[in-house]
C-alpha cells in the first residue's frame, strides 16, 4: 500500500484549522484532512496512452440515479463505482522512476489509503484557492496606494496605465483590479505530523489551499 501511495499520492478534503502540542511544549498550528480511501479507476501506460498515470476516485455516490448514462458506462467498463472525484496523477513526475517498474504497481481495483504516509513526510498540496472576488490594486497587487490625508484625492487607485502618444496603448501584465483567488495553487514542503489510518486522516503543519470543504490533492 505504501508502495502506491508513493508514486501516486491521494486525493483528500479540507476539514479545517487546528493546534497540536508537541512532547517538548511546542505547539503547531495544523490542518486536518480527510484523505480518501481512493480506488484506482483507470491506469495509463507509456506504450497505449503515451504517458504513463493513474486515475483515482475518490467518495462513492450512493444514488446513482444521479450519474448520467455515459458515466456510468464508464465506471461500469471498468468494474467500479462511480465517485464524486476523479484526479489523474503522473507516475512518472510522483514517483521519480519509470513508467515501466510503477506500471506493475498498480491496478485498477487497488485502494490508495493515509497508511502509505508517516508522520515526517513532505507533502505538497495541491487545491482551488478562496475566491475573494473583484479586487483593487492595493489587496490584489500589494500597491502602497496614495497618502490617505490633506486632500490628496489619491488614496487607493492604481495611478498612471500609459502614455498618449507612445506606446498609445497599454502594456499587457500590469497590476490592475480585477478578479482575485479561485485559482490553482500548490504548496509544496508541508510536514506530515500525524496519521490516523482508522479515521482516514492526515494532519499536516501549516495552511492548505482553499475554504474548508475544498478537495486538495496531497502527493510527496
């Protein structure tokens, strides 16, 4: 099990914050995640699909009148349920060796669970960020923004875009308002403090992408 958890990693959900005290008085701020059991739905080989990955499911859907028809033609091909979740992981890139040795690895059947981690792993972290809307400069682009006093008029705008005559345009990557968060972000180096197989749990130092509820992908 450990073996496939290495060169796949898992896919969890985000339950929240904590503090964990270690033996010598120190505490750490913590974040727990449910991380699966994931069954393994689909594997890809260098010589059929030209890379090679494995695809995990990840929470079961009990109604299926809730899966449309193709779907579950799909899941039913392969002999599995259908899941909420699917993530594709590159062995290759998770794993460090070749396609060959991790295809032998894996199977579609095979249940990725938290018992393939330790507590001491690094970890990196993968998820949809909070999404905070539309923004100004100052909270998306850390602009110092004008004196706030003296009637300067000038206290939060973004200042000067261009030029009239030369470049009569303005230039592409400014830092301008617009929409902030709901992107992919990935946090790499997290250390594994605890696992709790029983409970499918992982608990991770430090912060992970994303409100509580979000789906991560956890890979070491």
């Amino acid at each position: 099990m450990s073996e496939i958890n290495r060169k796949t990693g898992i896919i969890g959900k985000k339950l929240g914050m904590t503090q964990m005290f270690a033996e010598n008085g120190n505490v750490s701020v913590v974040t727990l995640i449910e991380a699966g059991p994931c069954a393994v739905i689909q594997v890809k080989t260098v010589e059929r699909d030209g890379y090679a990955a494995v695809k995990l499911g990840f929470q079961e859907i009990l109604k299926l009148k809730r899966v449309n028809k193709p779907t579950k033609g799909m899941y039913d091909k392969v002999g599995q349920k259908p899941h909420k979740m699917l993530r594709e992981f590159r062995l290759d890139a998770a794993g460090g060796g070749s396609a060959g040795e991790n295809d032998s690895a894996l199977k579609v059947g095979d249940v990725v669970t938290v018992a393939g981690f330790a507590a001491g792993d690094l970890v990196k972290v993968s998820g949809i960020s909070k999404g905070k809307g539309f923004q100004g400069v100052m909270k998306r682009h850390n602009f110092r923004g004008g004196p706030g006093s003296h009637g300067s008029m000038f206290n939060r705008a973004p200042g000067s875009i261009g030029a009239s005559s030369y470049p009569s345009r303005v230039w592409k990557n400014l830092g301008m308002p617009g929409h902030m968060g709901a992107v992919r972000v990935t946090v790499s180096n997290l250390e594994v403090i605890a696992v709790k197989p029983e409970q499918n749990l992982l608990i991770i130092k430090g912060a992970v992408p994303g409100p509580t509820g979000n789906i991560v992908e956890i890979t070491k």
